[in-house]
C-alpha cells in the first residue's frame, strides 16, 4: 500500500486481522471462516469490536466479578485470573484447556486432572457453557478411554493423565495412569455442572454417559474383599510425593461420589441408562460398591491417613532438608519420597474439600492440622485447597497467606517458571480461596455459605450464576448479605441455616463467631508469606 | 608351518593355546602370562594338561559329587549342574559371577542378588575358595556401595542390583533400587561362608566390614515407629510382581538377621569393628532394631503376608488367564501385577527357607499351601525354593515335580531361551533342591538334616564340604547313613536329634514318617511337569 501525502498531512491506517485454527476442518473452510470475520470486522470498524468485546467482559465480570476491600493487591491479583481463566475457557471450544490455558508452551501444551477440579469449578459458577465445552471434549475421547480401560483389563473408560487428543501421553505410569481419580475428578465436575445449572439436556446427552463409564470402571478397579469392604489398591492420589498406595482417601470417596452419582443419574434417566447397557444389577453393584467403600481411620492418631497405613511411615527428615532443596523432586529420589509422609500438595485436605460431608467439623481440624506440617507445596494446586480448608477450620489469617500465595503465583513469579505461561488452576484457586473459603460455598445437594473475613479484608462481594439466576453475595467482618439480581426464589445455607432467598430483596445474617485452635505449623522454611506482614512492607 | 610327507607317513599337531584376560593388569603383563602358560604346557604335553584337569575334576567330585538312584536324567542334570556352577565359580578370580555365568550374552554379563542366594550357597560346601572370592569382590565394590548409599541419604552401603563393575545398572528403580534385600543377601551368605568354613582371617578383613556396613544401612532404611516397632517401608521383595511394599517379610527377617550377625560379629573382632567406628550405641542400636523388627501376620488367614497387607488384595484371575499370557510381564501392565495377589517367583517361601526358625512347622505348611495356588514361576528362581519347602512340610512328590523342572530349565530348555546361556541359579538350585530339599539340609546354628525321599528316588548320595571335613550323607527310603570323610568328629542334626559323628565311622538313623496334608494346587496351567508322569512316558 503506498499513498503521497503533503505536507501537513495525517495518514491513520487501520489494519484488521482475522485469526482462525481447526484441528478438523479443511484449509478452504478454515480461510471462508476468516474472511468472513474479516468482512464483518470491516463493517463494524474497530470501534464496533472494541465495543463488542467491551459488552461481552462487562457481561461476565456481571455475574462473575469479585470486589475486595482492604487489600487491592489480590483484588487486583484476583481478576487477573479471572481474565485468565475465561480466556482459557471461553476460547476452549470443546477443546482441552491446558494446564497453562492459552499463555505458554509448559507442560507441552498438555491437559490434566487440574481442569476439572480447580478451573472448571469456577467456570460453572461464571461462564458454564465454558464449562460445559471443557467436559463435552472429555466426552469427545470416551471411546479412546474405553479403548484403555480395555487394555487394562477394565470395564468403562480410563481418561488419560495427560493429554491433547486424547491418548495417554506420560510416560511414568506410577504418577499417571495410577492416577485413576482423574475419572472421579471428571465425573465430580459433571455432577458439580449439572447442581449449578440444571442442564437436563446435557445430562442426558454427556453426563450420564460420563458417569456410567467412570462407575463401570472404579466397579472393576476396586473389589470387596473377604470382610465385605470394598478396596481400592495400588493407585495414586493427587499427592505426587506418594504413589501406589491401597485405599487413597481421596480417591475412594471421589470413586464412592461417582457411583452414587451414577446411581441417581441412571434412575433420573432409565431409558439412556438402558441404552447404555445398564440393569438392576449393574445399579446395585455400583450402590453396594459405595456403601462398602472402605475408609481407613487411624485409631491411634485419630485422623485420617492420606492412604492405608501413611501414618505408619516415617516423617520426612525436614530439619535436615535445606531451603535450596526445594522443590524435593529435584534432590531427591521418588524412592525415598515415596515411603516417607512428605506432601508435594494437599490430597485428603482436598477430599475433606470436595466430600466435606464424610467429616465431622472436628475431624477436619485435626486432619488439617495433621498434613500442614507435612505438606511442602511444591506444586502450585495446594495453597487454594489449604486456604479453603484453613478458613473451613477457622484458621482464617493462615486462609489468607494460601489465597496470597494462589493469587500471585505468577503475578510475583513465585515458581520462577512465569515464562512458561500462567498457572491457570493456581489462578482459578484464588477465586475459590476467596469464594469457597472465606465465602464457604459448598453445593453438595444445595448452595451453601458459611462466610467468614481473616483481619485486613474489611469486605468481599462476589457474584455467582446458580441455575440461571446471577446471586450476590457480601460478607464483612459481621454480617454477610444475600441478594438475588435476577431469577426466582433460591434455598440456601447460611452457616448450616436455611434462608428462601425472595427475588429482589437482600438477606442480612450475622457471621458466628469461631473458636479455632492453635494455627498449625508448616515443615521449616516453607510457611506461606504472611500477607498482612507483606502489606505493611 | 610346513612339512613335506612321504606316502603313509603321518604328521600330528598339538597346538597349545592360551588366554589371558584381564581389566587391571597391562597388555605386557598379560603377554607374559599367556607366554608363561604356554611354557608350562609346552613341557606338560596335552597328557599333562589332560590329566591336571582330570585330577582338579577328581578332587572337585570327590568332595561334591551327588549320586541319584531310581532317576537317570535327574542324575545327569544335577552332574551337569554342578559342572557349570563350578565353572562359573572357580574361574569368577575375585570377580562377579553374571547370571547366565560364563555360558551366553544374557542379562548382558550382569550379577545380581541370585548369585549370594543361590549360586554361593553351593560353592560354600563344594568349592569354598570360589565363594570366598565372589564375596571379596562384594567387598571390593563397597566404597561404591557406601557411595550409593550416601546419594540415597542412608548410612552404610546400597549394593547394586545389576551391575559388573559395581555401579547400579538398572534402569527401572521399583524393581532394583528399592529392592534392598540384595544388601541382606550378601551378609546372609558371609554368615553362612563363615559357619561353613569357620575361616576367621576371611571375617577379620572381609566378612566383618560387609556386616557392619550393611547393617548400619538397615539402621537408617527402617524407622522405629510410635508404637515401638521397626518398619521398613517402600522396598521390593524378591518377588517381581510386587513392588514398593511395607514390611516385606523377606526383607524384615533377613535384615534381621543381618543386624544380629553384625552385632555377634563385631563383639568377635572388637578392635577391627572399632576400627570401622563402631561403638557400644551403635551395636545396641542394631540389636534393637533387630528385636523389634516388625514381621506382619494375618490373623485371619492364619498365614503370613508377603509384605503388609498382601493378603487383603484381590487374587489375580487365573482362571480368566490364558496359557500364552504367560509370563504375564510380557501381556499385562505391572500397575495390574503389583496390586493384586500373585507371585513371579517364591518370596515369603524363600524366607521360610533361609530363615526358617521364624516359623513353625504349621506355618511353614500353612504359608506354603497359601502361596503355592498364587505363584506362576515367571521367574527361574523360584522352582528350587518351592522344591526345598515342599519337601519340608512333606509334599515331596511336589517337591521331586520342582526339582525336575530347575534341573531341566536349560537342558530341556523351559523357558526357550537356554541360547542366552544357562540359568546358573537355577542349576544352582537343582542341587539346593536335592540336598537341602531331600537331605533337608540347614545350618542356622548347627548342621542338621531331615533327609526324606519321594517316591521314585531310591537312593540319594552326596557329598560336602563343611570346617575343612568332607562329610557323605546317603538316604534311602527308610534310613540315613552319615559318614566322616575325613576330619575330626562333627556334631549334626538329624530329624531334630543330635548326633557326634565320630571319624571314620557311619552313623545310620531311620528316616521318621511324615504326615503331610493334600497337595496344594497351583495356578491353573502352571503346575510343574509331574515327574514320574514323565519319566513312564
């Protein structure tokens, strides 16, 4: 393009650019894609897109944003990853959205049991037909994880650890295809989608399929051993400094969540269900598997091993470990990790997250106050779970050290790895620390709030979707408020109290006052930062 | 060379060679053996080198041969056996005796634990010199040992678990690194050369050292736990379909006994063991770890669990197995090997053998029956140990079924793969089998035997070595002659009841019945060749 201007004279080029990708379609329809968006770009100018992508930000921070008083460093920090989490979801597209969304080239650009229980659980509560996407691309590899499932010997369907196609991509198979609870992981968040929004259709056509084939394999994983309890042996948990273990906690009461699903979704839709192969038997095989799933407790300690018999190993040796051996996998062998109680990340203070109701209040503080001091986080999907747990147990200002350390992960570069792109789980984790922890949302069966503020946060509002109606919630240091912005009347909790939201209206409850215990210790050196020591800094 | 014959004369050639090989020693030093050898041959003539060879032969059977009645191909096989055993060792000169020992590429000339277990056993009572020196060249390798150790952050030494020049081979950690035992096999069998031999110089500068530092790694390996007992958590055992277990009872009792002969030993030898730095703590601190071992039983069961909470994993499906599934490394993933319960080869049974004061005789007929229907021996290291403990709780047509097939493993070539050389541990075993399986032969302690024959052998013969005195036991059905060879008296155990052989005197003692329960069965397909079946055919 040339053009001869006089003197004085001002050129102002607008230059428009289209950008189209299909790993399915064909070169020339991939090119009609573009330069049909190239027309329209032309028709509505630039000033038409900016206001267009205006409308649709405004649109989502509209139902999704989150608004902090007294600290606007992680009220920042907080819609940074609110930006990136729908970045990464709204463009997923039933496609994987990968461990570092669309930011970077880590971990190869590949997927993990991560999307389901730390991203999607944001997006189903802000953008759900992101959500939905993510998991109708796992329903776009059921036959490949059938396929797998076969060749290990079992029934259902196998997801892979890692991946973009759908095949399994690691190549360690005690930290990946032992890893079965990434099943459970998917199916969860199915059954955690449809409670938030009520999608019959979906149900029918991607969920119950989802939930039958993750049933079908944890019913021939496990098996009822000689005492009638159903065991589930050699699998790894979410910790990755343990492997191989019988009985994971975690995975047993995600395994038992996904059959009793399985069971309710099968009953809500015979006919599918008969499509799919499944009879009376098969449903009470699945009930029966739950019912005797075995939990192991530790009689002695009185907490919950992470898996049978890890409270009978030794402790990790952490005064002779030194702050330049972190993170442990880089200096140590997985032989030596293994046997001992070191935590690369938080595995049954998450199942104490996910399946809050298979534990007493009491049994959480002990058990939370059991892995704090064992759990190193040296892996980024642990401080949003120990900051939930931590506000759950009213250990609010240690809550705020983990939210600190989830927001700023890659704001501060905390894993020195920025380079390879943003940490989205970490990022949608300082959502949940904010929401689930000092929030207290939990939906098992309905919403539920038990809010609660740490010192140096004098005010928290956020907004959810639940089954189409936008809610917003405001919590100080005294009351927490409940107001629907559309929608008709909701049931929710209020710290175990049930409250008919009207529509229109604000509901106003006071916070109960809590009685936490001495705040637990971390292994030496690898406390959280303190954020009110920071912010004063 | 030339030479110009006349008609009818005739030329004869003796052609002398010589080999020499070496890793330390120069290329000129080497010359100068091979040229020194050819001398010596040049002036004994091939009938002297004929008959020096002969003569060694001589001397060797006079002091190992084992003479079988009623079982020609046994005869043969055991004869055959002992011919490559022998020439693995003699030749070994302070170097390790490999797998498949001189005969084939297999296993790439590596050594592994067999060879103390399985291989040394026989060389004590036949070729001592040879074990000694296989044992001098554990103790040549120890500074990398204890260098091993240091880089796994334990005191003592980590004997390699394939190697040739001392440094750890493998590739796969799970089933080599973790598989600790091989430290505990090695002290097992200085005991035993030391017993065997009584050689004190051999203890003072070898023995002693491989004691103490393997002691002092079982030490920090294993933890006292909070209700004082010492675990060894996250090892492997000998059995290959299991790994990274708990308290595997192999491991726990032969570390055991590991502690224990290191702490007799160095109350033997106080100024060397104070030489290596051990004092009165440190000893009192292996006697408790050994007095608190924790060896884990089911009480349910009645049996002893391979390693902790074996027994309470599901049984592999044999019955859905087919016939060329087998060996299962090669169809199944060891993710579905390591969960459930089957055995590659003997592991609680081979404990039961080298440590059999820590059973009773209804639990070794109890533990035997219960492993029997789980073992599919993948592995050639297992037929021999089954031999010798069916033997013992009285199954001794099953045991006479094993020991045909440790004996035939090469010659009728069982596992097709007798091209790679011959498996020198199960050979090894065939004589294990007759010996200590039909002459019942053991010395934890003292020398005792508890000779009983199967059915179809009418006589077995054979010789040892044991203190400087060649000892000939001969067993029929009815009664067992024990004869001094040479040497002072002896004082043995036959069936239980002590005897002083005197010298030069037969002692005859009748063989008492024995009233063994039914025979157990194996994994359907994977029952030995019977024996006598064979041999009518």
């Amino acid at each position: 393009m040339t053009a001869r201007l006089k003197p004085g004279e001002r050129l102002r080029i607008v230059k428009l650019m289209a950008y189209g990708w299909s790993s399915v379609r064909s070169r020339p329809a991939l090119h009609d894609q573009v330069v049909a968006a190239l027309s329209a770009a032309r028709l509505t100018s630039w000033e038409g897109l900016l206001s267009e992508q205006r409308a649709y930000l405004d649109d989502f921070w509209g139902r999704a944003d989150v608004e902090l008083e007294g600290d606007p460093e992680i009220q920042q920090a907080v819609r940074f990853a609110l930006f990136h989490v729908l970045q990464a979801g709204a463009r997923g597209e039933r496609r994987p959205i990968p461990a570092k969304g669309l930011t970077g080239p880590g971990y190869d650009g590949h997927t993990f049991w991560d999307t389901e229980i730390f991203v999607l659980p944001v997006l189903t509560l802000t953008l759900p037909e992101a959500a939905a996407d993510a998991l109708r691309w796992r329903y776009s590899i059921l036959e490949l994880a059938k396929e797998r499932a076969r060749q290990l010997r079992l029934r259902g369907a196998a997801f892979p650890w890692r991946t973009i196609h759908g095949e399994e991509c690691s190549g360690y198979w005690p930290a990946s295809t032992a890893a079965f609870h990434i099943n459970a992981d998917i199916a969860y968040t199915v059954v955690h989608y449809m409670q938030a929004t009520g999608n019959n259709a979906f149900e029918e056509e991607v969920g119950l399929e989802l939930l039958v084939e993750t049933a079908r394999l944890w019913r021939t994983l496990g098996y009822r051993d000689a005492v009638d309890r159903f065991r589930i042996d050699g699998v790894t948990g979410p910790d990755e400094y343990s492997a191989i273990a019988d009985n994971n906690v975690y995975t047993n009461l995600m395994a038992q969540h996904n059959l009793h699903s399985a069971v309710e979704a099968v009953q809500r839709h015979p006919s599918v269900a008969h499509a799919l192969g499944v009879d009376a038997e098969e449903i009470a095989s699945w009930r029966d598997a739950a019912d005797k799933m075995l939990i192991p407790y530790d009689e002695r300690l009185g907490v919950t091993p992470q898996a049978e018999s890890f409270t009978e190993h030794e402790v990790w040796d952490f005064a002779s470990t030194a702050p330049d051996q972190y993170p442990l996998l880089l200096h140590f062998p997985y032989f030596d990790l293994y046997r001992k109680q070191v935590l690369k990340q938080a595995d049954l203070v998450l199942a104490m997250q996910l399946c809050g109701d298979a534990f007493t209040a009491e049994q959480k503080a002990r058990n939370f106050a059991y892995y704090e001091p064992l759990t190193v986080r040296d892996s980024s999907l642990s401080a949003s779970t120990q900051a939930v747990l931590a506000a759950e147990v009213g250990q609010l200002d240690l809550a705020y050290d983990y939210l600190g350390e989830a927001a700023l992960m890659d704001l501060d570069d905390l894993e020195h790895n920025a380079r390879d792109g943003v940490h989205i789980a970490s990022l949608a984790g300082a959502w949940t620390a904010l929401v689930a922890g000092f929030g207290g949302l939990r939906y098992e069966g309905s919403l539920s709030f038990a809010p609660r503020l740490p010192d140096g946060i004098e005010r928290l509002a956020f907004r959810i979707l639940f089954r189409g109606r936008r809610l917003r919630v405001e919590v100080t240091a005294t009351e927490a408020m409940y107001r629907l912005l559309d929608g008709s009347p909701l049931k929710i909790r209020h710290h175990g109290d049930e409250i008919i939201l009207p529509a229109d209206e604000a509901v106003t409850r006071p916070i109960p006052p809590v009685k936490a215990g001495p705040r637990p210790a971390q292994p030496s050196g690898r406390a959280p930062i303190a954020r009110r020591a920071r912010r004063s800094s």
